[in-house]
C-alpha cells in the first residue's frame, strides 16, 4: 500500500501546491497506508486558469472520494 506522503509528494510535484489530507475533519498523517489507494493518474498540471477549489472538485475529489485536501 501506498503512504499518503507519497500521494501528496506526487501531487505536489505535479500540480504545484502542497495539500493536507482531511478525514472526518481530522488531518490524515503521512505515514497512513491505504487512505488514497488510487493512484494520481493524471500527467498534466491543471490549467494556470483553475483554482484549488477547482482541482479539488475536479481532480482529487473524483479521484480519493472519501478523503477531502485542505491547503
């Protein structure tokens, strides 16, 4: 399984923007395994025209639906 350290690392390389992963309205530590089983599929950042609120929505939440990312 997969830390939620390297899923951010992975996000934050690609799109940018560091995040904190939320679950239950608590802070998810790094060194969890299993909480974002899927794996970041995209290759591209987002368009410099989109929000975090807008690769929230569109990107994380559709990807990890049971977590939710703070920045």
């Amino acid at each position: 399984m997969t830390t939620v350290a390297t899923r951010i690392r992975r996000i934050a390389d690609l799109e940018g923007f560091d995040i904190e992963v939320m679950r239950d309205g608590e802070v998810v530590p790094a060194t969890d395994n299993g909480v974002l089983n899927a794996t970041y599929q995209f290759e591209k950042r987002l368009k410099h025209t989109k929000t975090v609120a807008d690769w929230i929505k569109e990107r994380f939440e559709k990807t990890y639906p049971d977590s939710h990312a703070g920045s």
